[in-house]
C-alpha cells in the first residue's frame, strides 16, 4: 500500500526579535500619586486589628481557623495565645512545617518568653525539651501523638498552633497536618493559622464534625500593606498592570498593556532562554524607591545567574552603608566559617544583592534572609520556594513567569500561589505601599496574571494516604476496627461524603468506595504476611520496634535489621548504607570514580541489595512502590563521615550544596529512628549515634540551627 505523506511546507521565516535599543527609567503617568506616596509609615504604639482581638477572643472557648494574607499580624496572635496559656501555668505545641521557620520561631519566642520557658525538637535541634512551650515540625508533633496514644496518654499540651495550615492540602506533607487533627484530643484548643483559603468553612465543618467542637473562622481579606500591580515594559517605563482590581474584583488589563500585548512584533527584555538585564531593571527600581526587591525566577541555575547580571556601582556611592553591611555580614559570618569563601559573597558586600533557593546550604540562606529582613538587601533573586513560610518581605516582588515548576512539570501559578508570591511586598510597619512588578517574556501570561489578581483563593484538598508506618503505629493502640472509625475522621472522607449527599460520613464495611479502608486493608495483610502483625491484628515483637522506624521506607529497613544486613559496628559503614535508603534523586552510579569506593562499603552494599531482593520483589507485586538503592549516596555519606572535607565530598556526589546538606541531615534523622531500637538492636542503636556524630558538623550543622 502506497504511503500517504503531507506535503512539506515552506519554513517561516522566524520573526525578528526586537530589543529595545536601551532602556531608560520611565513611569507612566498615572503613577505619579502612586510613588509619592511610597515611604515609611509614621511610627505609632502598636495596636491589634480586629481580626487578631477576634483570634485571640476565639481560642478560650473553641478551635480557631485563621486565614489571612502574608504579613497581617497572624503570629501576634500566637505571642498572645502561648502568654495566657503560660499565665495559667499551662503548656503549649507551635507546629510548623519546615524547619527553618521552626527555628526562627523559636528564637522570636525566647526573646518575647525567656530561653527557659521555651523549646526546640525539628529533628536537627532538640534543646529544653521540658519547656512549658515547644517549637517543632509538625512530623515530630504527629510522632508525639503516635507515642501518647500508645501509652494510653494524652497529649502535655493545653494549646496546639499549627502555623501554615493550608499545608493541610500539601501533595507530599499534608497528611501530616489531617493526622494531627484528627489524633489531637479534643480537650486541647486547636489554634490554625493559614494563608486565605477558599473553604475554609469546610474545613471548620469537618472539624467540628469529628472534634466535637465549635471551629470558628477568622478572616482578614484586607493587606495590612496596599499593594500596586505594576507592567515594566522593555523600554524601561513603568506602567500600571491593571485599570482596577483588587479582592474578588474583577481585573482589567490596562489599555497599553494591551496594546504591547497584541503588536505584532513587541519589544522583548531578553532573547528566548536568556535572562532579562537585571542590572538596568534593578537602576529602574531604584530610580523609583522600589528597592528593596525581591526577583521570583522559575530555578536555581536563574537565580545565581541573575546575580552574575547585576551591574552598577553599587554601594560604592554609599560607603556608609556598606560599612554596615560588611559589618554584619562579618557578624553572621562568625557562626559558620564556612561561608567566608563562598562564591555569592562578594555580590552580598559590594552590590547588596543575593540568591536564595533550595541548593544552597541552609546556613546561608539564614545569612541572606536575615541581611534582608533586617533591610540591608536591594535584591535577592529566589524561587518561589521562598514565598511560602519564610519571613522574607520586601517593598517589591518581581515575577518574571506565570508558571512554576511543580517537581515533575511546569504548571500556570494557581490563585494561592500568585497571592503567597505578591504577599512579600510590602513591609508592615516599613512600608505605605507595596508593589508587585510583572515582566513580560515567553513563560509570562499577563491576561492570566490579570485574572490571579482578584481571584479567589484556591481551596485545601485532603492529601490523605496510607503507609506502613501509620499503620504500625495506629495498630499499637488501636485495633483494625477503631482504626476503620479513625479513618472515617478524614478530610478526604468528609468531602466524599458532602459529595455524595450523605447525611454524615460513608461506612468503611459496607462501601466500596471507601479506598482509604482497602489500602488500609492491603497494608495490614501484607504486614501479616512478613510476620510484624499476627492473625488477631496484634503487633509482634518485630512490629512492635518497626514501628519506632517513622522514616519514609520503615519497612524494608526492619527487614534489613531483621535479617541482619546492616554494620553494627562501624558508623561510618551504616551512615553510608542508610543514605541509600534516604535518597531521593535518581543517581549516576556508572560515573562514579573507582577509588573513591572503598570496598567494604562495595560489599555491604551489594549484601544488603541481595538480601532484600525477596522482600522488595514480594512487596514490588503486591503493588507498593519502592525506590531504588543507589550507590552513590552510600559512597558520598561514607566519605563524609569518615572525614573528607567538604569540598571533596561535594564534587564526589555531583549534587547541589543544599542536597548535599538535605541528604545529610535525612541520613542522620533517619538514624535517630535507629537509635530508638536501643532495646532490640544495641550495638546498631549504639553505632548508629556514633554515625549522627560524624555526620552532623560543619558547615551542615552550624550555630544558626
């Protein structure tokens, strides 16, 4: 049969990409009211919005929701509500989700409480652990109910905060958050502060549904700073974004805005897959007082090029304020010597410019985001990481795309998204007005971004799943029946529910539908097939220590103790064959270089490989995902436990500094969970202390954390 081919056409010529000849500040117009009235606000004795003496009002007799925009004041209402529970002689849990935030909080709260009524478990810190107030992730405050549970306890706190709530709805963690609320004992006030979320009234309903409790809703829609939407064109002039808008406001694209949309050969910043002239936009905004900035760009290799791009004299013209700078860099600097050679500082002294994402050591981003929250940045190029749970304001946000990249695929910025970025500008108590700065270019949608702008907050879904660990450790309390009740608690089975327009929630036993039941159900009979429960639903004594492993493959670690696979007497050998376990990228094993590979770490590795292959292909066929075991990782935590410098194991582990550091500090949570099997398993427990010790220096582990 004869083929069928489409006739070739001709190649269009490309169109020719026109760059603006030179770009020269300029400002439309219609913002001349608008930057004359850029300044700082008269200082005046601090007065609490409504919304905060609401919250405050709330917490005494019931749970308490609040959403309110980034920077509104909502952890005033915490310093207010960890007082009345201390002027009761009370106690006190702030959960957060990231470690960083703990750590910050953690400082606010012992210079408004005293370092001895507060403090620290994240994991990395475990300091004054018997404070009447802890500071912590919410994983550890999860595994605090776990164990409260299983002792037949409640839970020593007469007030939890769970900050960042809206994590509830997070892909990966958010189910952390739906298990504390649904383990947290009803007689403890639960106080939630959340970024503006589009059901909260659900969320408050299916609370009071399985707490027994009124939930009650504070909202604050308004921005404690007004906020300015702002169009840079190629040129160099300022333009406003939109003709109106604001809060569930329908936003109109400005006329010139649109007329640069819809020219048939606009003007661009910078060729496809170049980055802008940062340079001559920062000379624009600084022309304008709308420094400082902060650059959102879509990854790490942006944000460090970007500060290649900056130019000018920088503070050359202000030694003053250099002198400042330099000063308190040269203070920040003192915790952690490492940094004194890093390849960004000379941008932080001289052009008061600095990146800021996840790649980076943690120590540093700390010296960054405290040189800009204390107002001695211009600039900070960040992804938008940075936008979510970090104190980081400014008076400007730049976005230069309308999509962020998700961790598999580029996805358009959803509402939320758009309002967590922009709620960085503006600086309560430092700034009239803040601005919201958009640059036009390939990945940048300005008729979406008009659309973001009054666009209601996305809504919170349940994020709910199973796995062994959770089912151990409910199965140490619990029996499968009180779980089944447990699991009808759910976020996810509440909104199935009110979907389906039943009267209150589904029935595990008689509805088909009930998918959390069944995977429940294949974890437990998988659980008693390999022996960690009996026939009557009891944990073993193996099930018993397994569930002490709440690490991300608790099973297949058991197994390996089990079986006896794991060095008991040299840390160094266990640190490294733990990192296997941790490591979360894909590794380029082949590459690696044959005499950085000692070959007993060669042999464990492969023994340890060999022996679990059994378990991991019976658990691989009754459908549960398990990562590959690289070698990489082993050989990288290895050679840095046994005391290569830093500089050798980064260039041996081809990651990131930041990935470096997180695999780290993932290896030695993990064994913490190991020292916890003291009972069964002394010497591993024993070796793996030993291994925490080698691991946990310099410069991954520094006075900042």
């Amino acid at each position: 049969m004869q083929r069928k081919y489409r006739q070739k056409r001709p190649a269009r010529r490309p169109k020719k990409i026109l760059m603006p000849r030179k770009i020269i500040p300029g400002a439309d117009s219609q913002l001349r009211k608008v930057f004359q009235s850029i300044g700082v606000p008269e200082e005046k004795p601090f007065e609490p919005d409504p919304f905060q003496l609401e919250a405050i009002a709330a917490i005494e007799h019931s749970d308490c929701l609040v959403t309110a925009p980034t920077g509104a004041g909502k952890t005033w209402i915490a310093e207010q509500a960890v007082s009345r529970i201390l002027g009761k002689n009370g106690k006190a849990w702030y959960a957060t989700p990231l470690k960083a935030l703990s750590n910050g909080i953690y400082s606010h709260f012992c210079e408004i409480f005293g370092e001895d009524y507060v403090g620290i478990l994240t994991g990395d810190r475990k300091e004054n652990t018997e404070s009447p107030v802890i500071v912590g992730t919410a994983e550890i405050l999860r595994n605090h109910l776990y164990d409260a549970m299983y002792k037949g306890e409640d839970l020593d706190a007469d007030l939890v905060i769970l900050d960042e709530a809206h994590f509830l709805g997070d892909e990966s963690r958010g189910v952390v958050w739906e298990e504390i609320m649904i383990y947290l004992p009803a007689r403890i006030p639960l106080l939630m502060l959340s970024a503006t979320i589009g059901n909260a009234n659900q969320i408050a309903a299916w609370l009071e549904s399985i707490r027994s409790k009124e939930c009650l809703i504070v909202e604050e829609k308004e921005r404690p700073v007004p906020l300015h939407h702002l169009f840079f064109h190629p040129t160099g002039t300022l333009f406003p974004l939109v003709k109106h808008g604001g809060q569930n406001k329908k936003s109109v694209l400005n006329k010139k805005v649109v007329s640069y949309i819809q020219s048939d050969n606009p003007p661009v910043l910078a060729p496809p897959q170049k980055l802008p002239p940062m340079g001559d936009i920062i000379r624009v905004l600084r022309k304008y007082k709308l420094l400082p900035a902060i650059f959102f760009l879509k990854s790490r290799k942006d944000c460090n090029n970007a500060l290649e791009l900056c130019t000018g004299k920088g503070l050359a013209s202000d030694p003053g304020r250099k002198e400042k700078l330099i000063s308190r860099i040269e203070e920040l600097m003192g915790q952690s010597p490492h940094l004194s050679n890093h390849r960004q500082l000379w941008h932080l002294e001289h052009l008061a410019a600095g990146s800021h994402h996840s790649g980076q050591l943690p120590s540093w981003k700390i010296v960054v985001e405290t040189l800009m929250s204390e107002g001695l940045l211009d600039v900070v190029f960040a992804t938008s990481t940075v936008a979510a749970g970090v104190n980081f304001p400014a008076r400007t946000v730049v976005i230069l795309n309308s999509d962020r990249y998700n961790g598999t695929e580029f996805l358009s910025l959803n509402p939320t998204e758009f309002h967590q970025m922009t709620g960085r500008c503006g600086r309560r108590g430092k700034d009239k007005i803040g601005f919201a700065v958009v640059l036009p270019g390939k990945f940048m949608d300005l008729r979406l971004v008009s659309k973001l702008i009054g666009a209601p907050p996305s809504h919170v879904h349940s994020q709910i799943r199973i796995d062994f660990s959770m089912v151990l450790n409910l199965l140490l309390s619990h029996t499968p029946g009180q779980i089944a009740e447990m699991l009808e608690k759910s976020f996810a089975t509440y909104l199935l529910a009110k979907k389906s327009n039943k009267k209150k929630t589904l029935n595990f036993f008689d509805d088909n539908s009930s998918y959390l039941w069944r995977d429940f159900l294949q974890h437990l009979n998988f659980l008693k097939e390999n022996d960690y429960v009996s026939e009557d639903d009891i944990l073993t004594d193996d099930g018993v220590w397994a569930s002490r492993l709440r690490i991300d493959q608790p099973l297949t670690v058991a197994e390996g103790f089990r079986l006896g696979l794991f060095p008991e007497s040299n840390p160094a050998l266990l640190a490294g064959v733990i990192a296997s376990f941790v490591n979360e990228k894909d590794s380029r094993d082949e590459r690696l270089n044959s005499r950085h590979i000692p070959k007993e770490l060669v042999s464990v590795f492969l023994d340890i490989k060999k022996g679990l292959r059994p378990f991991a292909n019976s658990m691989i066929s009754k459908g549960f995902g398990l990562k590959p075991l690289y070698l990489r990782p082993a050989v990288t935590i290895h050679a840095w436990a046994s005391g290569m410098p830093w500089e050798e194991v980064l260039a041996m582990s081809e990651l990131a500094e930041g990935d470096l550091a997180r695999l780290i500090l993932r290896t030695s949570d993990n064994l913490m969970h190991i020292r916890n099997i003291s009972d069964v398993f002394p010497e591993a427990a024993r070796n793996a202390g030993s291994a925490i010790d080698l691991i946990q220096r310099e410069p991954v582990i520094t006075l900042f954390e």
